[in-house]
C-alpha cells in the first residue's frame, strides 16, 4: 500500500461516515414504511388482499396530488393551509355550473381558473405585501370553507360529469385511472423541480430569498408561481373528488390541509424551505396510506385516526427539526 493511499482511505472512510450520518434520518420513513406494510401482513388477514392494496393506492392519489402542490409551496420557505377548503370550493364552483347548464369540460376549465387566480392572489399578498403566509392561507381557507356553504346552500349537490367520473372511477385494466393520474403529477412535479429554471429558483428561494433576490432571481414571481401551483393541484384534486362522489359535498376536503402537509414534513422536506422533493412527498403518502389501512383493519375509529394523523404531524415536525441540527 503506498503512501497515498494510505491517506486517501481514511478520507473516503470519514466521508462515507460523513454521508451517511447526513443523510440517515433520509432512511427513517422509507423503513418505517416497510416495517408497517411487514406489521399489517402480519397481523391483519384483511390487510393481505389486493382489494385493499388497490384501495391503499386510491385514497393515496387525491392526498398525493394535493400534497405534491404543497411541496412546492413548503420548499419555498411557506406553507398553503387553505388547500383543504380549496379542494372543496373547485368542486362545488364545478357542480353550480354544470347544474345551471355548462358543458362540463368549460365548468372544470373554469373552476380550475378560479382556483389559479386564488394562488395567484394569495402568493401576491404574500410576496409583495409581505403579509404572513399563516395569516393569508388561514384567512383564504375560512373564505373558501365558507362559500363552500353559500354555494351548496349547505347540502350536497349530485352532478354527473362523464370524464371526471371516468378520471376517478375507471380502470385500465387492473389499474385504477386515478393512480395513472397521479404517478403523471408526481413524474411532472419531479421534472419541473429538478429540471427547469423554475425548480432551480424555487430551491434558492427557499435556502434564502435575500441571496436568491441578490443574484438576479425574481423572488416574489417565484413565490406567486408556488402559490398559483398548489391552487391549481388542490382544485384539480377537487374535481377529482366530485368525480368520485358523483356529488359535490360540503365537507370535501375538511382535514386535508393537514394530512397533505403531514405528508410533505414526513417525507422530508424542510419546513425551513430550500430542501425536498417530490419523492419524498410520495413516501410520506404512502406511509399514511398504509397507516390509516392498518388502523382500518385494527377496528380503530375515525376519531382515534385523526389523534394518529395529528400524532404524525408532530413527529413530521419533530424530524424535520432532527434533520437541521
């Protein structure tokens, strides 16, 4: 062994020590992931059936296309809390219009544009009037929750919209359409993150918007963007569900501001911003997923799900602060 590589060998070893200490808490949830799918084969017989995998698969789409646009969001340094109410409002804009006689193609164009201009608004509020994004998504999902109500007069409101219905219901063989639909937002969203000038710009941004800002990059539209992404994906999850339901129902998307955004801080990217990825968002889907089937299978109640999806949040949180130290 010559003298050169008796130096150069310690200094790889320290940086695979290096690697692998920045990067370990990166192994937690997908080991986690498989520890839980291991503990549902086990002890739950109902949980071994390709039914409830298919049906693991489904209810993650929604939730994955939802988080995903809050990923953009998060990793530019904010967080979009009216996702939620947003998925309700697209629906009942969809199902008021195609009740009073839109061709439903138009109807889902135009509560798609609604939702577009409501991230856009919001991203304004939040970049140029620096106004806190807490403060404007909080006050946009209480307006949206809101005109939910106005809209539906408070009951739900059966439409029939074949493509939509065909969307969410369908299959491709064995494969649900709606799971087809999702794997193409995540492979979009992976693409523009990693492979645009926008991805680029969204993760300076986020690691710091006055350094970002200092080397040319236009902070604010950057932000708008975000915002205006997280609409679009949260509204298009709306039509989604109306597809789905077959109805557009007053409690669409009560709760999921915060399973998505449970989703994305589990998966590992950084409340702090400038740090995740698509992939990431996918794992932590697919844990709650798999999480929720399991506690289903458990006979736990709905009540009890919510305290394990809070639970969740919190330790999302707790790693992601694990993660920065």
């Amino acid at each position: 062994m010559t003298q050169e590589t008796q130096i150069r060998e310690p200094a790889r070893r320290a940086e695979a020590r290096g690697y692998l200490r920045d990067h370990a808490t990166d192994l937690v949830l997908p080991i986690a992931l498989v520890v839980l799918i291991v503990v549902g084969l086990t002890l739950f017989p109902s949980f071994r059936s390709v039914g409830n995998f298919v049906n693991i698969l489904t209810f993650s789409s929604i939730l994955l296309i939802v988080a995903i646009g809050e990923t953009f969001v998060v990793i530019g340094r904010g967080a979009d809390l009216s996702v939620g109410s947003m998925v309700g409002f697209s629906g009942a804009i969809l199902a008021i219009l195609v009740i009073d006689g839109w061709p439903p193609v138009l109807a889902a164009a135009t509560a798609l544009m609604f939702g577009v201009g409501i991230g856009i608004a919001q991203g304004l509020l939040i970049a140029k009037l620096r106004i806190s994004f807490l403060i404007v998504t909080l006050g946009t999902f209480a307006i949206l929750r809101s005109q939910v109500q106005v809209l539906l007069q408070g009951q739900s409101k059966t439409v029939s919209v074949p493509f939509l219905e065909t969307l969410a219901t369908g299959r491709v063989g064995p494969i649900p359409i709606i799971v087809i639909v999702a794997v193409l937002a995540y492979l979009l969203a992976t693409w523009v993150l990693r492979g645009t000038g926008f991805g680029r710009a969204l993760y300076a941004v986020g690691s710091s918007p006055e350094a970002a800002r200092l080397a040319g990059i236009p902070a604010a539209k950057v932000t708008i963007i975000a915002f205006a992404i997280s609409a679009l994906a949260a509204s298009f999850a709306g039509l989604l569900t109306v597809g789905s339901l077959g109805s557009a129902q007053t409690t669409a998307g009560t709760g999921m501001e915060m399973t998505a955004l449970s989703a994305v801080l589990l998966g590992g990217t950084r409340f702090s911003g400038g740090y995740g990825s698509a992939t990431r968002t996918l794992f932590g889907v697919l844990f709650l997923g798999v999480l929720n089937s399991i506690l289903y299978a458990a006979g736990v109640s709905s009540f009890w799900q919510g305290t394990a999806s809070g639970l969740v949040l919190i330790a999302a949180v707790a790693l992601d602060r694990t993660r920065k130290d």
